[in-house]
C-alpha cells in the first residue's frame, strides 16, 4: 500500500509539512510506503484551457512535473492534500495544480476509489481553514476518493478536521502566536487520529496485484 501526501504551501518543510508528517508517520507504523511531495519543489504551468481533456484523458502540457506527480497519485491508494491558508483559500501554487489535474477526472475519473484526506492550518484561530478543508475534500470527491475524517468514532467531537492555528492566546490587546505548529495540542491528535483512520481503512481495502 502506498500514501501520497501532496503539500500545498509555499514554503517546504514548515508547519504544513509537519502536519502531513504526523499523519504519514501514522501510516507508516502500519507498513503503509509513504511520500511527502513539496510542491514548491515542482514544476507546475496554470492550466491554458484548451479543453483537449474533454475528449481524451491526457494534458497537452507536457513541460513541467505534473505528469510526474500524476503517476505518483496513481500508484497511490491514499492521497492526502495540505494547504496552509493565505487569504481565506487554498494557496494559489496548490490552486494551479489542482486545475492542472482536469485530465484526470473530465473524461474518466482515473483516481475513482482511492482514499483521500486533507488539511489546513491558518495563523489566526479562525483564519479560513473550515472553507478551505471543504474545498479540498470537495476536490477529492470530485476525482472519485473517499474522504476519510479525523475523528476517533469511539470518543466525542473535539474539531471538524484537522484545522490547525498559530493563534496561542489574547493578552489583553497582544497576540501570544504559538511558536509551530506541534504547540497546537488539537492539531496534533487530529493529526495522528486522521493517519490512524487512513491506516484502519486502507486495511480494509482489497489487494490488487
């Protein structure tokens, strides 16, 4: 079994990044292959609209990562999708893949049955991670996945999903802002608890050989 995360910020190996990395290392106690792709690593033109896809399963860009990236989601049976929040949405480099991804679900939905999952984080306490998260698993029912949530079904509701924050506390009219992410105790069990379920449900999967 394989697990793509894809993460969506600008900045590689921040606080996104350590999210997606609780939630792989989740999967990877189970044995599950796991990958963490930097798309501010790669190569991503916006999409021209051409519309070739509506006819055909395939991009007529041929330039960049996208294809690449492309296999790694097929190979994949779980595909997990971070974005931090700049402005009240995905961030625009993710943005540009995901239009990018048109080839893939207009004609045939080619990830039709893999597991998806996603998370957000913003700087303010309520910052647009809520719309955000819906976006992107939005995005994923789209292409055909099964968005799995964070929740333990046998403890109560503590968040909708994993919906991270750098806000720490109001001092009076001073923001104390948390140093990271893993001083967000809530993430962090959101976090591990979405991996768990990934792990539990990709067991549960058939195996193709």
């Amino acid at each position: 079994m394989r697990a793509l995360a894809i993460n969506g910020s600008h900045r590689k190996g921040k606080n996104t990044a350590k999210m997606l990395r609780m939630v792989l290392d989740e999967l990877g106690k189970g044995g599950v292959q796991t990958e963490l792709l930097e798309l501010a690593d790669m190569h991503v033109e916006y999409c021209n609209a051409c519309n070739h896809c509506l006819r055909k399963t395939e991009c007529t860009i041929e330039d960049d990562d996208v294809r690449m990236i492309a296999g790694k989601m097929m190979e994949a049976q779980a595909i997990i999708l971070g974005s931090p929040v700049y402005f009240g949405n995905v961030t625009g480099r993710l943005k540009a893949f995901m239009d990018r991804t048109r080839w893939m679900h207009m004609a045939e939905n080619l990830l039709e049955g893999k597991l998806g999952a996603s998370l957000t984080l913003a700087g303010l306490r309520n910052g647009g991670q809520e719309m955000t998260q819906l976006i992107l698993e939005r995005f994923l029912q789209h292409h055909g996945l099964r968005v799995i949530e964070a929740r333990d079904p046998g403890a109560g509701v503590y968040n909708l999903g994993p919906m991270g924050t750098l806000f720490g506390s109001l001092d009076g009219e001073a923001i104390r802002w948390n140093r990271g992410i893993m001083e967000d105790a809530l993430t962090v069990r959101m976090c591990r608890t979405l991996g768990q379920n990934l792990l539990k449900h990709l067991g549960a999967m058939p195996v193709v050989d």
